[in-house]
C-alpha cells in the first residue's frame, strides 16, 4: 500500500526530467523524490516503441521497488511511446505523464502560428497525433526534432555554438513563418530557454510545461490521499543507469543544487539489476 511519506517516483531517458523535478520541489517541497535517469541509454528520441516500452517498465520496477507512491513520467518521448503499455502493465499504479502542451499554445497564439521541438519519437506517436486533433485544429503547427540537442544538454553545453546552430535551424524558419508560440515538447529542452529566448525575441512566447505537470501530479496526490503532511525540507535520491559522476558535476548546473548520484546496471532491457 502506499503511504504518505513515500517518495514520488520520476523518470526520464537522463538529465531531461530534472526540468519536472525542479517544478515538483517548488510545488510540493515536502515530497521526497526519487529520480532516476536512464543516462545508460540516453536518447530515447530515435529508438523504438518496444524498445522504449521495455525500458520504462524496467524502470517503473525499480521505482516502485524504492516505494513510489505515484509515478511522473518526465519524458514526452517515453510517455509517447509507452505511458499506454505503463498503465495497462501496472493498473494499480497511478502515472503522470507529458504531453506536448499544445493545448495552452493553441489557447494563447495571436498569430495562429505554433513551433513544436521535440523528438521523433513523440512526433510519431498516437500521443501527439491525438493531442493535435483535439487542439490543434485551428491553428498551424511547424514542428522540429533538434537533432543533437538532446545530447548537447547530457553533455552540459546549454550555450555552445553548436548548441545555438541547432536551436537556429529549428527556430530561424518557424519565426519566418511567423509563429509567436514555441512549445517544448522535450523535458530536456527548458534548461536552454535562456539562448531560446535569444533566438526568438521577446515576442515569442516559449511554453514550458514542467509546472503544470507539477500541479497535476499534487492533485493526483490529493484524489488519492498520499499528499506528505509534513514540513520538514523533503529528500531527493538520484540514480543514474549512466556515469554517476558525470550527472553530479551537471546537478549543480540543472537544478542548482548538488546531490548523490547512485548508479545502477541494467540487467537487459527490461531488468534493473
Ligand atoms: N527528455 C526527453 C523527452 O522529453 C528525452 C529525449 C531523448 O532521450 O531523446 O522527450
């Protein structure tokens, strides 16, 4: 059974999730987080459905094997791909996952023009396909996959020139078109919207939607009765299925804060060690 003091489980392909984590302690800083970071297979973007299916069900055992109380999905890509398997598979656990936020862009847009950046794989999903039918409808929507840039934040670099000449080939042709809304359909993508904002201009408005996912996740919380009642400042543990050194040095960078790192080994595809 769960209860009230246990963490909330929160996973991404790596470092993409801490953009969620960040907004969970800021809404809810009494919840103790457990955070793991599949850096061991980082980026999810190109792989496969099954692939990415077979992961995140790993991954939810080894949540739920710390005592997960709910379980955030902080990855559009792994949400695309396998948020549906995840519910079918674990129908007693509940799951937060991401969604670009098409919805708030095609709300707020004067122009009627919207860019979405986010991976192929969230592009192809059923997932996007339905949030752009029931939102989407009347507006325009140019969307982007960054190649790279993904990996330029696992590797820390949020204001590279390589990092800017990817975010410009994505941008430069959306603001000709003449959007005036960019959603962020990849959790790893809120940590280079200072050089986003750069590129676009104050006039563009660029969606990030970790806080509202943030503010689901305590409304699920409170549906359920699981809200931690106490007040002392809340534990975050990480673990990384990559180098535990490496995601240390960026915690600082990402979250500013810094942390332990756990690293653990994937047995297969499916089974944390
Ligand atoms: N943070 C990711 C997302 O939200 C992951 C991208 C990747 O691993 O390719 O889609």
């Amino acid at each position: 059974m769960s209860s009230q003091t246990n963490p909330i489980g929160v996973f991404d392909s790596g470092v993409g999730g801490l953009s969620v984590l960040r907004s969970i302690r800021e809404q809810m800083p009494a919840e103790d987080v457990i955070y793991f970071g599949d850096q061991g297979h980082v980026p999810y973007g190109a792989r496969s459905m099954v692939q990415i299916q077979n992961f995140s069900e790993g991954i939810t055992r080894f949540l739920l094997k710390h005592d997960s109380k709910i379980i955030v999905v902080a990855c559009n890509t792994a949400s695309a791909a396998a948020l549906k398997y995840l519910r079918a598979t674990f129908p007693e656990v509940s799951f937060v996952g991401m969604e670009p936020a098409v919805k708030p862009a095609a709300e707020k847009t004067q122009t009627g023009k919207v860019g979405v950046l986010a991976t192929p794989a969230t592009f192809q999903g059923a997932l996007y396909a339905s949030v752009v039918e029931r939102f989407g409808a009347d507006v325009e929507l140019f969307q982007h996959t960054c190649p790279g840039l993904v990996s330029q934040i696992e590797a820390g670099e949020l204001d590279s020139p390589k990092t800017r000449a990817i975010l410009e080939e994505a941008l430069l042709p959306m603001l000709e078109k003449n959007i005036d809304t960019v959603v962020l359909g990849c959790t790893h993508y809120p940590f280079v919207i200072p050089l986003i904002e750069q590129i676009v201009g104050e006039n563009v408005r660029v969606i990030d939607p970790a806080p509202s996912v943030a503010r689901q996740a305590e409304r699920l919380l409170e549906v359920r009765g699981l809200i931690n009642p106490g007040s002392r400042d809340a534990r975050v543990r990480f673990f990384t299925s990559g180098d535990s050194t490496s995601m240390k040095s960026l915690l600082p960078l990402l979250l500013g804060t810094d942390g332990e790192v756990e690293s653990v080994k994937w047995k297969n595809d499916r089974e944390i060690q």
